[in-house]
C-alpha cells in the first residue's frame, strides 16, 4: 500500500492556492458527462452532492434514511467554529489551525488543517446566504461563543440546533439540484459494497431498504460521506442506524483504514439510566461557558447537591487548570470526570456522574438568560431526567461521541483507491487524535463545499470515464457475494438477536478500548472479539425475508461488521504505545495522571491494510511533518 | 409498570392490517417510549417472531424519523415531545395503550409503523430552498438581520419535519410544515426574494401529493413536538395570494 500525502510543496499558507492554480479542469460541457456516486447525506454528503451537481455534474445521491434531511449531523448542538474574528479577540487563520493541531494532539496533517481554518468563512458566508438562522446580536450582526480548547469565541451557532440548521441549509441545496434534475435521490438505501475495476472504484451496491433489491449502480467516481463508527460501542451519541458498513466494506477492498482507534468521548452526556438504555444524550459542550463541573471533596457522600457548601465541592477542572478551566478539551475533560468516579466521587445512583451546575450563571445573568441560550437543552434534560436544572445540577457523564479514525485520505481527500473518496467524519484528516467542539461541522462542510468539488475535478479530468456498466461482470460479483452474506444471515435461525451481541461487543469495546486503555485488555478483547464474532455467525436469530422492509436483518449486517471492526480499533490501540488525545493507554501516563505522547515513535497516522479475512492486517505509516508548529506537551493548566 | 399493547401490524402497502396486543409486565418508568418497544422486540425476536417494524434514528427529537401515534396523539400525550423523548413515566401502571402509524393519503404504510413521505422532500424540492450555489456568497455580517426577526426564522426552522401536523391534521393538511419553511426563509432577506414564488410552488406540491386542505382548526400546532406556531400559515397564505397575482 503506497501513502502518498500529496500535500503541495510551498510554504503552508500558500499550498492551497497554489494547488488549486495547478489543478486540471473539466470543461462546463464535459462535466455532464461525469457521474459521481455520494453515499450519505449529512453535512459533507448533501454539501458534496449539491455542489458538484451545481458544477454540472450528474450525482447520485443515497441515504439509509428515509430521508436526505435525516443524517445524523442534525444532531449537532452547539456550534460551527470558523476564524472570522467579529468579536475582534485576536482570532485568524492561523490561531484556528493552530488551536486544531494541538487540541488534535499533534497527530493531524498541518497542510489539510491550515486549508480547513482557511475555508472555515467562506462556509459561515455560503450557509447565511442560504439562509441559516444563526444567533445575532441586537446589532444584527452574528453572534460567537466560545468552546473548548480555544481562549477566542469563534463558535457560530443557531440556538442548540446548529446541526440542524446546517443539515438544512445543505439538504435544501440539495433538493434543489434534485428538482433541476441533476442529483437523484434514493434514501432508504444502503450500500453494501464498492466496485472496483481495473483497481478504480466505479460504483456501488447497495440493498433498497423498503423492497430489499439489491442493485449496482456504475460512475466514474464514488463518494464515502457515511459518518463514523462510534456506534461499535453500541452505546454512544450516535443515531441508532449509524454505522461502519461502507467505510468497512471500502477498506476490505483495499482503502487504507487510519487511526480506528481514534475515538471521541465527550464528556457532557447524561448518564446511563438501565440496562434498557438504547443510546446516549449529549447535552451540548456549549454548556460548560456557563455550567461548573464538581464532584463533592469526600468519597462516598450522599448528601443532595444543594446541601454541600462550596468549600467541601471540588471543581476539579478549575482547580486542575486554572487557565482552561470549565472548558478545557473534551479528552481532558472526560479523563478528569472518569478519574474523580473512580475515586468514589461520582454522582447519582450509580456513581458513575458529575455534576454540572449552573447555579452561579443563574445568578448572574438570571434564569431568562440561561433559557435563551440553552432553553432546549435544559427542556430536552428535563425531559428524559425528570429533574429541573434550574434547580438541582444537572448529572453528566462521558459517552461515545465521534470518531477521529477513518478512511485514509491523500490531500485530496482520495482514498489508497483511485476514484474512492472519503469525505467529512468518515475520513481521518483533520482532527488528529482528539475533536475539538464545533469542528466537526466544520470540516464536513469544508470538504463538501470547498475541497472535494475543487479535487474531484482534478481526478476526473486526468482519469477520464470509467466506462463502467453496473451489468459489468465486476458487479454481478461484488451482488452475489452481497446476496450470499444476506442469505447466511437469514438462514442461521440461531437464538440470539443481533442487538444481543452489538450489546456484548459494545461492553467489550467500552472496558478495553474506551476512555483507558491497557496492553492487558487489549491483548483480552483481541481474543474475545473473534470468539463472539463465531458465536454470531452460529447463532444469529433474523426473522423476516429479504424481499421486504427487514429492520432485523439491517441490524444483523451492521453489527457483523462491527464485529469485525471493533477488532481492528483494539489492534490499532494496541500498537500505539503512547497516550495522546483521545487515546489514552494506562502505561503512558505522568505521575500527575496526564498523558504522555511519545513524538519520537508515534508522529505517525497508523494504517491498516486488509490481508484477508482471518489473516492480520498490515500495518503502514504516514508520517507527519511539523514544519510550522513545535510540538509541544499540551497544556491547558 | 405492566401495559397492554395494541399495536397495529400491517405486513405491508397491500396488506389490509390490524391491532395486534401484547402484554408487557416489566416496564421501567426511566425507559423511552422507543427502548419499551425495543424490549417487546427483543423478546419477539428470542421467540422466533418477526418483531415490529417502526421508524427511528436519532432518539434524541431531532432528525425527525420517529413517527407514532399513540392513543390516537402523534408522539403521544406530552406536549412539545417527539415520541423518541417520551418516557414510560408519563404513563401509569396498567394502561392499556394503541401504537399505530400516520394516517394520510400521501403518508402510505410500507410496513407495521412505517410510512413513506418522501412526499416532504418533493415538497422542499418545488420551492423549499434559497437559490444559491456554492461560492461567491458575500460576507455573512454584510447583510444585518434584526435579532427579533432572525429568531422567528429560527422558530420557524425548528420544523423536524416529522409529519404529526399531517397525522393530526383531519384534512391531513401539511400546511404548517409548508408554512414552517416558508416561514423560515420569507422572514431572512436572503429568502425574501424568491418569498412569493415559493409558497405558490410548494402550496401547489402540496396539493400534487395528496395533502388536504387547512380548515384553522389548529391540531398541528398542538402536535407539534417543536411547538411552531400557526401563525406561519397566515402568513403563507398572504404570500400565496400575493404570489397568484404578481405571477412571480
């Protein structure tokens, strides 16, 4: 597997534009000639999709939802940062970059995050042209706050529905170019698998989920904007239908997978309430500009919140990093709130909590002005709590959030296979080993808007037509080894059900790769894995046929996978023998209990090969070059 | 808590469908609506059942999948809450509760629980939208908007875009999801420009797809999880007019 970067040579302000100077371009005309196949329609997807048809493009365009305006970016909360400097706090181009490379731990690629804090205005420009309600001021001018990781409020937002109202602004685009006729939408579709010839991706396989038709569809390009995998927990932030079949099924023909072990805990969600529980809530980081984070200063105690006086709380956050305080990163922030649990600190009936109150906000903006910023949030608490929190603190916990692993992209955002592009959390690129709040938004309307429709061209005005026909023989192989697959999960008639074992891998991920991570674990859940990985394909229970809405059966395939890729996500833990960002070995660690990265070993993105199934990956490395940052150990003290 | 279920089953669009009821006798007043039927699922599927078959995704109240009718309310009894965020404690021991999909002409039952409405999405695609493409936008703070109005546009944006007012509508109108976004834009100067030409296209998709017609009776403001005011529709229905007769 050959890593090329291809990051333009020059001075790092000046790749892009130089980049896009020489780029080659296809003529207006020739453009309809291309088809581009776009999987997922969250913010980098409907972004990409809407774009490239405006270009002149014909797109397809596919979503497992029932609807384009369904992905799961909608359920972003608090913001989208972007370096406009309006609050005139010293924000720029190069603060944004600069605050992304080490909030990502040192482990991205300086050229992709220079370009993304570049573009970062001209998406705050493009989603206000179409409309976006964002937050103003009485002035009428747009309104930032401020997030973790960053001494600047460069935070656009839309009350707690920035997600929302982004997904908005970009699957309205959408529809648009749907009723030009240039982009045509199958939602309730799910792909299943890549097509490749000739070593080139030309198309897709996807099952039709409302009549179970299994289809190929043939383009000169395809387009993965499928999201993360955070779901292999099982319990996670994520939508329940969120999943890593395309990502996976792209890396088993031959995409290059970086960094799975990659994962972002958040650290305001709310806690776990019973076995029963489906899925997690974030409560919007946003929260922690006004809300402080304590846990009392004795182990044990069981006294309500209202009656421990000030000076027996610990806010732990605050007195650990005075400058940071409250909004220090999020990996920071969760190692801290697992860290005072397991003292015996935690909060609530399984102590596994903190608080995070807003008691002094109230007090000093009132109980209106702690409503007009946070008002849903604080109604959508209530309502699966069933406690006040403008009264009693509210109870938080880390959980499973986003994914900073993904298909490994060039510059260009083109995966190690030619014509496979990976675009938005799906890919690995900019966020290195740990998210900062409000990023994400931005970089999926980065490369969907600005990068991919700019690189793309490039691609297709050097590799010409595919010429590839989805009756190809190419195709008829990849549908029937689709079809066997579907076939053996519906043939089992097993006892258990797929969520029973999505549950029981999600344990395993959570003990042994989740906010702590050791050798020991991980050499034990890299066993357990392919054990229960058997069990499933012995005993899976599917009900139901193919030719129909099966609910059962999309589960089963999704957790299949899952069980194939959790493994990777421990193998990949394993070999990074280092703490940074978001991963966090136990082994690496300072006597102040703060990570520990090791530059000399691990300045590295960690590639995985597949070999075959049953058969290790390979491992490959890109490494990185810092040429115009120092790395430094992150503080935040 | 122990509940008596009657859930309507319908193999799919052709089947004639019924209420099938079920027993459930451990019901955690902490569960979602949504993790209740999870459980009577789950041991659905371990007796060798097909389990039922229901939309969802994001179960926070936010994409705007889930979509039940519970004892006849879209998203059951709580006010301003998507059925995903509606808790067992709502309910008491031993109710006995009737789960059943939309009902509407353009909504048609794929199968149990589910609906199509892709007929939303034709709805956006005639007009719903502000017509830019990517690039050459001006600078966001060039144009100022009044806080008072940029925060109706973002009452109005609010829409998730579910359905309850057309399953709580008799006529099952959709107006306050077309009213919604035309609300949205129409109150932004970006949208202002194409205002008039809008509500004539997606008023018109409206009726292409099947929707009644809206007799103010005011049900999809009650259902609505995201609480949108029909204030939206006068205002639709002024720029309609005015949309008939400027022809643009």
């Amino acid at each position: 597997m050959q890593l090329e970067s291809k990051v333009p040579a020059g001075p790092l302000t000046e790749k892009w534009d130089k980049h896009r100077a020489e780029m080659k371009l296809v003529n207006p005309a020739n453009k309809r000639k291309f088809r581009v196949i776009v999987v997922g329609t969250g913010l980098a997807g409907a972004s990409a999709s809407a774009s490239l048809a405006e270009l002149g493009y014909d797109v397809d365009a596919f979503c497992y939802q029932d609807s384009a305006r369904r992905a799961h970016s909608i359920a972003a909360q608090g913001g989208i940062n972007a370096a406009k400097n309006y609050p005139n706090d010293g924000d720029s181009v190069w603060r944004l970059f600069y605050d992304t490379i080490k909030g990502g731990d040192y482990r991205s690629r300086e050229a992709n995050v220079y370009r993304l804090a570049q573009v970062s205005n001209h998406i705050i420009d493009q989603c206000t042209a179409q409309g976006v309600p964002f937050a103003r001021e009485y002035g009428g001018l747009l309104d930032n706050r401020s997030f973790g990781g960053a001494q600047v409020s460069r935070t656009f937002y839309a009350r707690g529905q920035t997600g929302q109202q982004l997904l908005l602004g970009a699957y309205q685009a959408l529809m648009r170019q749907v009723h030009l006729g240039k982009v045509s939408i199958y939602p309730r579709s799910e792909m299943l698998d890549v097509v490749l010839e000739n070593g080139r991706a030309v198309g897709i396989v996807t099952r039709n989920l409302m009549t179970g038709e299994v289809r190929s569809w043939a383009a000169d390009a395809v387009v993965l904007a499928t999201g993360g995998y955070g779901n292999a927990f099982y319990l996670s932030t994520n939508a329940k239908g969120c999943n890593v079949t395309a990502a996976y099924r792209a890396y088993k023909r031959g995409a290059g997978f970086a960094n799975p072990c990659f994962t972002q805990i958040h650290p305001t969600c709310i806690p776990v309430s019973g076995d029963h529980q489906s899925k997690l809530t974030l409560m919007s980081e946003s929260l922690r500009n006004d809300g402080r984070v304590w846990v009392s200063k004795t182990t044990g105690d069981k006294r309500a919140p209202g009656d421990i006086p000030d000076d027996e709380r610990d806010y732990y956050l605050e007195r650990r990093y005075p400058s940071f305080g409250n909004l220090v990163p999020r990996d920071v922030a969760s190692r801290a709130a697992k860290q005072v649990c397991d003292e015996g600190r935690g909060v609530g009936s399984s102590g596994l909590g903190v608080y995070l109150d807003f008691r002094d906000s109230i007090n000093r903006v009132g109980e209106d002005g702690i409503r007009q910023r946070y008002g849903n949030l604080f109604h959508m608490y209530e309502k699966i709590t069933a406690e006040n929190p403008y009264q009693v603190p509210m109870r938080i916990y880390p959980a499973v959030h986003y994914t900073m692993g993904g298909v490994w992209v060039d510059y260009n955002l083109m995966t190690t296979i030619p014509g496979l592009y990976a675009i938005g959390e799906a890919n690995f690129s900019d966020h290195g080993a740990n998210r900062l709040g409000a990023s994400a938004l931005m970089q999926g309307l980065a490369d969907g808007y600005f990068v991919l429709p700019y690189t793309i061209g490039d691609y297709i005005a050097q590799a010409g037509p595919s010429g590839a026909k989805s009756t190809d023989a190419a195709f008829t192989d990849v549908e029937s080894e689709v079809n066997e697959r579907t076939r053996k999960l519906l043939t089992r008639k097993g006892k258990r059900t797929p969520d029973s074992f999505h549950k029981e891998l999600g344990k395993i991920m959570w003990d042994e790769c989740g906010m702590s991570r050791n050798a020991e674990g991980l050499k034990q859940a890299i066993q357990r894995i392919p054990e229960l990985r058997e069990e499933f394909w012995e005993s899976v229970r599917v009900t139901g046929a193919r030719e129909e809405l099966n609910q059962t059966l999309e589960k089963a395939g999704r957790v299949a996978d899952f069980l194939e890729f959790g493994e990777l996500m421990c193998r990949d833990a394993l070999q990074r023998e280092e703490s940074c960002g978001g991963h966090f070995r136990e082994e690496f660690q300072s006597e102040e209990g703060e990570a520990l990265r090791d530059d000399e070993k691990f300045a590295h993105a960690s590639v995985w090969e597949f070999k075959g199934d049953g058969a290790e990956p390979a491992l490959h490395k890109e490494e990185l070059e810092f040429e115009n940052v120092t790395l430094t150990t992150r503080s935040y003290k | 808590m122990k509940l008596t279920l009657r859930i309507w089953r319908q193999k799919n669009a052709q089947d004639k469908g019924g209420l099938e009821t079920h027993q459930l006798d451990d019901v955690s007043p902490d569960m979602s609506f949504l993790e209740m039927l999870d459980v009577l699922n789950e041991d659905l599927l371990e007796k060798g059942t097909e389990p039922i078959a229901f939309d969802h995704d994001c179960r926070e109240g936010i994409c705007g999948t889930c979509s039940l009718m519970i004892d006849g309310v879209p998203h059951g009894p709580d006010r301003g809450t998507t059925a995903c965020q509606l808790h067992m404690r709502t309910f008491k021991d031993g109710d006995t509760l009737t789960i059943e999909p939309w009902r509407a002409k353009a909504f048609p039952v794929v199968k149990d629980l589910v609906v199509d409405r892709t007929s939303f999405d034709r709805i956006i695609q005639a007009g719903g939208y502000v017509s830019v493409n990517t690039g050459g936008a001006p600078d966001a703070n060039l144009i100022p908007i009044p806080k008072a109005e940029a925060d109706v546009a973002m009452d109005a944006a609010a829409c998730i875009g579910c359905g309850a007012c057309v399953a709580a509508c008799k006529n099952a109108s959709a107006m306050l999801f077309v009213a919604a976004k035309a609300g949205h834009l129409g109150h932004l100067p970006q949208g202002e420009v194409e205002k008039k030409a809008r509500a004539r296209a997606m008023v018109h998709q409206m009726d292409e797809e099947g929707f009644g017609a809206c007799t103010n009776t005011y049900d999809c403001e009650a259902a609505c999880p995201k609480e949108i005011s029909v204030e939206f529709i006068a205002e639709l229905h002024r720029d309609y007019r005015k949309g008939l007769f400027s022809g643009r």
